[in-house]
C-alpha cells in the first residue's frame, strides 16, 4: 500500500496521468522560481533607477551612464533611454514642432514599456493554465482506474474491503497529484500577476513624470 507500490500496481493510463502531473508540476516550479526572481529584480531595480533619477542628476548624463555600464539596461531604464534618445533626436531636427518631440518621445516609451510588460507577464499564462486543468486531469485518472477497479470486481463472486481498497487509494493519488500541482501554481499566479500590475503601475507613473519633464524641456527649447 505504499505510494511507489500503488504506482506500480495502478493501469497504464493512471500511470501515464501520474507522470504528465509530475512533469507538469516540476515545469512549474520551475517556472515560479524564474518569475519570483525576475519580478523582485524588476521591482529592485526601478526603486534604485527612481531614486536616482529623482537626485537631480542630468539627463544626459544618466543617459550616457546607462549607456554605458556593463550590465544591459532593463526595465524603467530601457523606459527612459527610449524616452530620452527620441527626445534629443526630434529636437535636434530644424522644423520640428514641441507637440511633434512631445508625441514621439512619448510613443517611444510606451512601445519599449509594453515590451518590458509582456517579458514580466511571461509564462504567467501556464501557471495559469496548470491551475485550471490539472486538478480535471488528476480526476479523469480518478475516475479511470476507479472504473477498473469495479469492472475487475465485477468478476468476483465476493468482494471485501481488501480487494477495492488498493484500487480506489491508487485511483485517488492521481487527483491528489493534479491537487499538488495546481494549488502553488494558482497561488503563484494570483501573487505574481498582482506584483506584474504594481510594476506596470511604477512604470506608467514615471512615462507620465517623465513626460511632463521633457514638455518643459521641449517648450523652453522653442521659446528660446
């Protein structure tokens, strides 16, 4: 009656379910694990760029500092850089208007913001489908080898405890596996997609600051 033993003894079926349950459940602890520390660095690393950028440092000179450093940039600074570089690349254009600087400068960032959201919410789509479907998955397998099990006692003249017992436990243990894979992964999901909106939240509040920063820049520009 041990775990291993019921594994054995169950139909081939059961034990195809039991295995597609256990890889499932290993692909999303992978997975978590991954969007844990993707999702903390995307939160680090734009407190750290909103307190620098929030110094009084110059634009330009945190735009060449980011330019430059070894590690790529990401996230709220890929946001600025794009921000920025579009900014003084319209500018430096003759003819062209504040409203014109304003709209592709803005444009820039909300296309690398929505890129740097999509690389967030990646793989939070199969945590949220493991959730759904595996404890279904777990049940068909349930349902089968309980099936088995009474069509093999429909053989029997008398049937006791002893002989249902082992079939229904090793029936049972799949939908405890599709249980096991779907409630870290529904917990996952819900905690990772909250923590995605509040980083989308950051970014969307600094492309909104940062606007308004470079609309006083671009209309001191044309007065003067």
């Amino acid at each position: 009656m041990s775990i291993i033993g019921l594994f054995l003894n169950a139909s081939l079926i059961v034990q195809l379910i039991m295995l597609a349950l256990v890889v499932i459940s290993l692909l999303s602890w992978g997975m978590i694990v991954d969007r844990y520390r993707t999702l903390k660095l995307a939160a680090t690393s734009s407190r750290q760029f909103e307190d620098k950028f929030w110094s009084g440092v110059d634009l330009s000179k945190l735009y060449n500092e980011l330019g430059s450093r070894r590690i790529p940039p990401s996230g709220m600074e890929l946001v600025f850089m794009a921000g920025y570089r579009e900014f003084v690349r319209l500018r430096n254009q003759k003819g062209t208007s504040a409203g014109a600087v304003m709209e592709g400068a803005h444009r820039a960032m909300r296309v690398v913001h929505s890129r740097e959201i999509d690389k967030l919410e990646n793989h939070l789509s199969f945590l949220a489908t493991v959730g759904s479907t595996t404890p279904y998955i777990g049940l068909f397998g349930t349902v089968w080898g309980i099936m088995n099990s009474f069509i093999a006692l429909g053989s029997v003249k008398q049937a006791t405890l002893a002989m249902v017992a082992p079939g229904i436990a090793e029936a049972l243990i799949a939908t405890a596996m599709g249980l096991f894979a779907a409630i870290p992964a529904v917990i996952a999901y819900n905690k990772f997609n909250h923590s995605v909106q509040k980083v989308e939240n950051q970014y969307d509040n600094f492309v909104e600051e940062f606007s308004g920063i470079l609309h006083r820049k671009a209309h001191s520009a044309t007065e003067g």
